[in-house]
C-alpha cells in the first residue's frame, strides 16, 4: 500500500511539470467553421482562437494564484474583482456578475493521511470558460488529452449558454472524481490502523497518534466536499444568466450534488466506524490501566503482608538481644523467630483476605 502511494505522490509531482509534452496552460476551442482544435502556450496567445471559437476552455496554471489569478482575468476580458472575492474564500465560493460568473472549488489531494485542499477557479462568460489553479493541481491536465473529443460530442445546435454549461458541467465532474479519490486513500490507511487495534502488543501511543491524523483527514475531506456541495446547489435551478435552464442539462448538475451527497454520507459513516475504533481504544487503555492497578495493589498487599509478619519475630530478635537470652538455648531461640515468622505471616495474610483487601488475580 506504501508503494501505491508513493507512485501516486509521483505521478502528482510528475504532472506539476509538463507531463509527456503536454502544457498545463492550454485552450481548447470549438471553431466557428466546426473543427476543434488544442492550443498550448501563453494565455495572451489564445486571444484570437478565443475570438474565432464557438465556445472555448482556457486552463491555466499559475504560482501565485490571486496576483497572477488578475492578471489572467484581465487578459481574457474578465473583471479583476471576480478573482479577487474568490480567493478570499476559504474553500469555495460563488461570484455571479450576470454577464460574468465565477466558481471556487476545493481541489483536494489526498497522500496516505496528509489532506492536501488546493483552489480551483472557474470564470465564466457567453462562450467561454476560464479555469485557473495551482502547481499541484493535475487533474485538468489529464481531463485535457480528452478534451478535444468532448467539445465534439457537444451538439452543434444548442445555444452558446447551454454549450458552456455542459464545458462547465464535465468540468466539475472531473474535479469531482479525483476528489473522490481521496476517499480511498484514507480507507486504505484506516484499513492499516484497525490491524494494529487486534494486536496487544501494538504502541498505543503511536496508534493514538494515528487515530487522531485519521480522524483530521476525514474531518478536512468532509469540508471540501460540503464546500463542493454548496457550489454545486447554486447551480442546480439554473438561475444564473450564464448556467443553462434546460432542464435535461440541469440533470447533470443534480447528478453532481447526488454524487457528492452520497459521498458525504460515505465519509459520515467512516466517522462513525473511526468513533467507534476510538471507543475500543479507549476500552483496551482502561482494561490496562485496570489490570496495572490490580498488579499494584497486590504488591502493596504482599508488602503489607511481609511487613507484618517480620514484626513480631523483630520484636522477639529485639528481646533476645538482651540478658534474658542468656537463659535460653540458641537453637530454641531459632526455633521461637521461625515459627513466629510464620504464625505471624499467616495470620496477616488471613486478616488482609478476611478484610478484602487482597485483590483478585484475573
């Protein structure tokens, strides 16, 4: 399972780069005379393919999200201000300026229980639709090697709102799935904790540890997808002048937010199993603490025992140690310690067991 994860955080690290050739910033474009055609290169040099399109997708990849963010806005004719409302969001967000909309999505990674939530932007104007986002974010990249055939399944004949809805659309699914993913990742780990909650001898601090980063992943993934599902809400009724009211088309979108919940109560679930892990660890510290508090007391009792019945023969080795013992033959003096050692011992042991103070071996 290590090694699954280790050649997924490189194929992630891989595709930061331009992966097999392939550009992160590119458009792809459906052509006013019916060709599609896949542009790579700067945003400033898709201006006149964006111009001579039906309806385009611009993907673009950036460091600094909101000063190059505006900047890429400005280029491509959209307000800066979009931007910059959507980056001060937490996790997502939805800016609807009526000839203008943008989106703010979680772009979430997953490595073992390391959440990683990144930020996707989507612009949206009449024909065209603008996605911007980090290094770390590959997922578009790959969607893009099947762009091209999309943009021609999409009907000629449908409006341009109804075409860049359905760009929009297959846009947010993509995210969606790779979100989904990290619902596996984190099932896999927590298949590796419950190993070690039926081992006795397993670290429990360690476990502990493991518990806590387990229940903080499930924690973080829930809230990006909330954050997805309430974006996607937005949409569902098309009341933007830019989302299509077609209603076959808004079935897509309820086809999201159905994904999406049935995800969540995934992850609800697995929260409720990880609760109940969490019940059993606490079980198995307090049966251990309960069995070193029995160990305990049956020292203490033991010692108490021991204690008492040395004092007596002391008290009796203290008597002989005067002249009395002179009177007295040395074997018949060994003879009074021992069996007073005994006597005494034994009678200690029966009051502590009488009195229930001896506690009982399990």
């Amino acid at each position: 399972m290590r090694r699954e994860h280790e050649s997924e955080a490189k194929l992630e690290t891989s595709l930061s780069q331009p992966p097999n050739g392939i550009s992160p910033t590119f458009c792809v474009a459906m052509l006013k005379n019916g060709s599609t055609i896949k542009v790579e290169g700067k945003t400033e040099e898709f201006l006149q393919t964006i111009k001579d399109s039906d309806f385009a997708w611009v993907n673009v990849q950036v460091e600094n999200l909101e000063e190059e963010g505006r900047k890429i806005a400005s280029t491509l004719g959209f307000n800066v201000s979009i931007v910059q409302e959507l980056v001060s969001q937490r996790f997502s967000g939805y800016d609807d300026h009526t000839t203008e909309l943008g989106l703010l999505l979680p772009a979430v990674r997953v490595r073992e229980l390391d959440v990683e939530i990144n930020k996707l932007i989507i612009l949206m104007k009449s024909n065209l639709i603008v996605t911007i986002h980090g290094e770390h974010v590959t997922r578009l990249v790959k969607f893009a090697r099947y762009a091209v055939i999309f943009f021609k399944k999409v009907p000629k004949n449908l409006d341009d709102i109804d075409k860049i809805s359905l760009v929009l659309i297959r846009i947010l699914d993509e995210n969606n799935e790779r979100n989904f993913d990290g619902i596996r990742s984190i099932q896999e780990q927590g298949e590796e904790i419950s190993k070690y909650l039926i081992q006795p001898s397993a670290p429990r601090q360690e476990l502990g540890s493991d518990i806590y980063k387990m229940k903080h992943a499930l924690i973080s993934y829930l809230e990006a997808l909330w954050a997805t599902l309430d974006v996607v809400h937005y949409m569902r009724y098309g009341d933007a002048e830019l989302v299509t009211d077609d209603p076959i088309i808004l079935q897509k979108i309820g086809m999201l937010s159905t994904d999406l919940t049935r995800q969540i109560s995934i992850s609800e679930q697995m929260s409720t199993v990880l609760a109940s892990g969490l019940e059993v660890l606490q079980s198995i510290y307090n049966n251990q603490l309960t069995i070193l508090n029995n160990k305990m007391s049956m020292i203490a009792v033991w010692m108490g025992v021991l204690g008492a019945a040395f004092i007596v023969p002391n008290t009796i080795a203290t008597i002989f140690g005067t002249s009395i013992a002179e009177h007295i033959n040395w074997q018949i003096q060994l003879i009074i310690i021992i069996l007073s050692t005994l006597f005494s011992g034994l009678f200690a042991y029966w009051l502590f067991k009488k009195k229930g103070l001896i506690p009982k071996v399990e």
